[in-house]
C-alpha cells in the first residue's frame, strides 16, 4: 500500500528552503495532504488544525535526490558478500582475514565466498597491488572465492578458476584475463564476472535484498527520490511494486539500461506495445533508457580528447566508442518518438561532444519540446571549455558525481596524464559560469560511502580524496551550493519541478538532520546523522 499523504506542521529555527538564494529560515512547515501549503517565518499564526512537530536547531531541508543509482545491482552485489571495501580493508592481508572470519557467508551464495570491494583497491591497499589467486588461496582451496572490485574488476582462486573456461574467455573490448610471466592465470578478470557460475539470486533473495539495500543505503540517508538503473527487468518489478510504500518509501524514475536489461529493439517494441507503463503508479514510471557510449578512466576506455598516458600494447590510445554519431543520432530520434530521455554514460569530452552532435542533428539544432539527453559522468573530468558549448547547443544535462572526488581522483590523471588534474571535478567554475550543477551516487555497491549524500557534500566541500590529497582547491564550493548539488539541482535535472526545494506546492519530502553541515568540521560533514524522514507529508523513518 502506498503511503498516504499526510498533513502536519514542522517547525525549526533552520529551514533550508534550498531556494536559488539558500535560503535557511526560522520558522515553521505547513503540510495538508502531502503537499506543502505555506512556508510561515517564526511568530506568525499557524493552523489550528493541524499537529506541530517542533525539532528545535536540527536543520529540515527537502528529501535528498539522487539522479542515478543501481539500487538492483547494489542489493545483488552485496547479498551474502563479504565486505572488502576500503575500509575495513586496508591491506591484501586485512582483507585474507576479512574472508576468513566471513566464510560461512558462503552457504547464501551457493557455495562461493563472494566478497565485493571497492574501486582501484591496487592503489589504496598497503601492498600497492591488488590480490593474487594464491593469495585467495590463502583464504581456501577446496571451496571457490571471488572477490569484486568495483564492477569491472574480479580476483578468483585456484578452486574458481578449475570452474571456468578460461582459455574460452573472450578478451575482447575491455575484457582481460592476467597472467604471470610463464602465461598461467594471475586470477584477475575484467569485465568477466558474468562468466563465473555462481547460482543466480531466487526472486525471494532478490526482493529481500532489494529492500534492505534501499533503507540501508538510501532512506537511513534521508533519500527521498532516485533515478534507478535497471538491471533486470524481474528487479525493476520488483521495485515497481514496493516503491512509496513503507517497505521502500522512495519515489522512481527507471532507465532501462540497454543492452543489459533489455536490448534496443526489445525494449522499443516493449514500449510501443505499451509493456513499459508509463507512469506504472504514483511512485515509479519508466522515464527513459540508459546507453554507455565510452568506457571508463581505470581502463582507459573513457573517449578523451587526447591520447592517454598509459599506452595499451604499446600504442598510445584516446579510449573507445560504442557508437558512431549517425546511430546515436537514429537513437535519439527514437527515444524522441517513443517519449523516453536518453541518459547515455559519456565519462570522456569526446564522448559528451559526439553525443551532443548527435542530439542537434536529431532535433534540428532545436531543444524545446525535448526531454534533455543526460550526460552521466560529466563535469567529473573537463580538459577543455569547449565541451561546455557542445553540452549547451544540444540543452544537455550533465551528471557527475561529487563522491568520486574520494574514490577516484586522485588516479584519474595516472591514467590520463598530469594535465588532468586541474580539471577534475571543476564544481567552482560550473556553478560560476551558471551551471545548476547536480551530483548523483552512482551507488551500486562498489563503494558504500557514496550512497550517503552528506558524503558528497563533503567531497565537494573538502576536495579530499581517498590518500588524502585535495584535489584542486580553488574549485571548493560552499555547504550550502554543495547541498543543492543533492536537493534543487537534482530535482532540476531529473526534471522534477515538485521536489528539491521547500516552498507552497512542492511535495512535501522532509529530512531533518542531527546538526547544521554549515557548523560542522567539513571532513565531519559525512557523519552527521539523520534523525527522521517524511515522505509524502508523513514521517516513514525516525532514526532517533
């Protein structure tokens, strides 16, 4: 059943309204019927007919929004999963123990130790290098052990390579299989986790973790709105079904993610024969389709404008596409037609800009009328002004992720060259320029921290990274503008005009936080803690 709108009135000496001035007010929150229906300063009269909840300092600001999230692809990864992230592993040894005291873990994934980590763990752990297959052999050799960095990163034991084909593999695109010098497998593999049997997830499994994923990761951090990526279509059903309830009191919008859910003719044909519901109910609709047209920086498959600093087989490289302009061009002509947004992973300038040539050739240089393409990834890495023009001939919406400030950027110019590094994450200078710059999660298990959005406020805020350089202090932004990354410029992007902001005849999705983020220490700002959630005008979660 889904949750049913609710009238009260909250009131606090700290209301950020996130309106385009940051507002904060003292004063009091008026709700009927899940909708806010005034915004009152402190002193003035309020309803008499309505129940007044006062939090005293504790800030209340709009529901966090999330812009793009995996929360089927989160639950699948760390269901019956050992966590490797860093931390609690700081080291190849750490994590051997981590195994070992988890190992009954192994009976919910039918056998296999599974133990998910997070990304450039080689970099982070004290060894400088990643995990060896005699290393997990370490952990057993009767049994199979996996573990995940990221998503695209796989170590195994001896006992799961027996398992596999390996010499069977393909090593094609951004598929590799390590080997030692004398050609024996290393037990490292990219983007070849589908290749282990592990038993699939039963529909039960999937459900109870879809559910646990969303009030652990998402809701307990005051989550109120996300764009999901589709996995699978049984998941997004899934999500479907228990959105805006109180099992999972958040509010979807769903990509298709295409080939990997479904493939482009498939779901197409799914949604002009009207499979794709749109909306399915109150709380989730399939908005549109989620492509990738380059790879990523680790691999050095992100499409950049100038060649990489790592070669790959000895020649120098500047990433790859996965599309030509022309079938781009088809692509939005078609999601035009059948009144989906494409939102396409271009983490490479010359990925945004092609797609953004694709985009003016479709609409005829136009962008009224027209659900703006999403560019995931950009404004993480911007090399040249240039690429700006191309976002906003096309009316793009770029998508970067403030928390991957700490995971990856201090290795993203390892990989592209030094010239990177003043143009990473240049949050100061979009905002300056006029950019309502957003931040979305990416949240898919590969590094928990980012799910919280205080997380990215800090990183925005500190700059800090996960070795703790800071990235680029110029382009720090303020608390407040790093708050609106996650409420009204997320709600903006997401083309959401009802969420974002606290103001008469928005819905009225409430957070109230512990303590002020503007008082605290800004490496701090992560741990302040959330105290209730209200959704829809009523209050879901008090987690104090």
């Amino acid at each position: 059943m889904s949750i049913a709108a609710g009238s009260m009135i909250v009131s606090s000496r700290r209301i950020f309204t996130m309106e385009a001035a940051g507002t904060v007010i003292d004063g009091s929150v008026v709700i009927r019927d899940g909708r806010i229906s005034e915004v009152v300063p402190a002193g003035a009269g309020l309803p008499a007919d309505l129940p007044v909840t006062d939090v005293g300092n504790r800030p209340v600001l709009p529901g966090f929004v999330d812009p793009h999230v995996h929360i089927e692809m989160a639950a699948a990864a760390m269901w019956g999963a050992v966590d490797c992230h860093t931390p609690p592993c700081g080291s190849i040894e750490e994590l051997v123990e981590q195994l070992r005291a988890h190992a009954y873990l192994r009976e919910q994934r039918g056998g296999w130790l599974v133990g998910q980590g997070g990304l450039f763990a080689g970099r982070r752990f004290a060894e400088q290098r990643l995990p060896t297959r005699v290393d997990l052999d370490r952990v057993s050799t009767t049994f199979p052990v996996v573990v995940r960095f990221g998503a695209h990163v796989t170590v195994v034991n001896s006992y799961a390579l027996r398992l596999i084909d390996v010499d069977g593999l393909p090593e094609t695109g951004d598929a590799y299989i390590g080997r030692d010098a004398d050609g024996r497998p290393t037990g490292e593999l990219h983007e070849l986790f589908y290749a282990l049997p592990i038993p699939a997830m039963t529909e039960a499994e999937l459900a109870e973790a879809i559910e646990q994923t969303g009030e652990r990761y998402l809701t307990r951090y005051g989550v109120t709105t996300v764009g999901e990526i589709t996995n699978t279509m049984a998941g997004a059903r899934r999500l479907a079904e228990v959105a805006g309830t109180d099992r999972l009191p958040l509010s979807i919008d769903a990509f298709v993610w295409a080939p990997g859910t479904l493939s482009l003719p498939d779901l197409f044909a799914q949604r002009r024969a009207g499979r794709l519901d749109d909306p399915v109910g109150p709380n989730f609709r399939y908005r549109g389709i989620k492509i990738f047209v380059d790879g990523g920086f680790s691999a050095a498959g992100a499409a950049v404008l100038r060649p990489y600093a790592q070669l790959r087989d000895g020649e120098p490289q500047s990433g790859r596409m996965a599309y030509t302009v022309d079938a781009l061009t088809e692509l939005v002509r078609t999601t035009d037609e059948l009144g989906l947004q494409l939102t396409a992973h271009v983490n490479g300038e010359w990925a945004q800009r092609e797609l953004c040539r694709a985009a003016v050739a479709a609409r005829g240089g136009g962008t009224d009328g027209y659900l703006p393409v999403r560019l995931e990834h950009a404004g993480n890495v911007l090399t040249d002004d240039t690429t700006l023009d191309y976002w906003h001939r096309a009316g793009a919406v770029p998508i970067p992720q403030a928390g991957f400030l700490y995971t990856m950027g201090s290795f993203i110019p390892r990989s592209m060259g030094d010239y990177a590094f003043p143009a990473l994450f240049r949050f100061r200078d979009l905002i300056d320029l006029g950019w309502p710059v957003c931040s979305s999660s990416d949240g898919a298990g590969s590094e928990l921290l980012q799910f919280n959005p205080l997380f990215g406020v800090q990183c925005a805020v500190t700059r800090r990274s996960c070795i703790g350089e800071v990235l680029g202090p110029q382009q720090r932004v303020t608390v407040m503008e790093a708050l609106a990354m996650h409420t009204s410029s997320a709600a903006a992007a997401m083309g959401l005009a009802d969420r974002g902001t606290i103001q008469a005849g928005k819905r009225a999705d409430l957070v109230v936080l512990a303590a002020d983020p503007r008082d605290a220490e800004p490496d701090a700002i992560a741990s302040i803690a959330v105290d209730s959630v209200t959704v829809n005008g009523t209050v879901v979660r008090r987690y104090t």
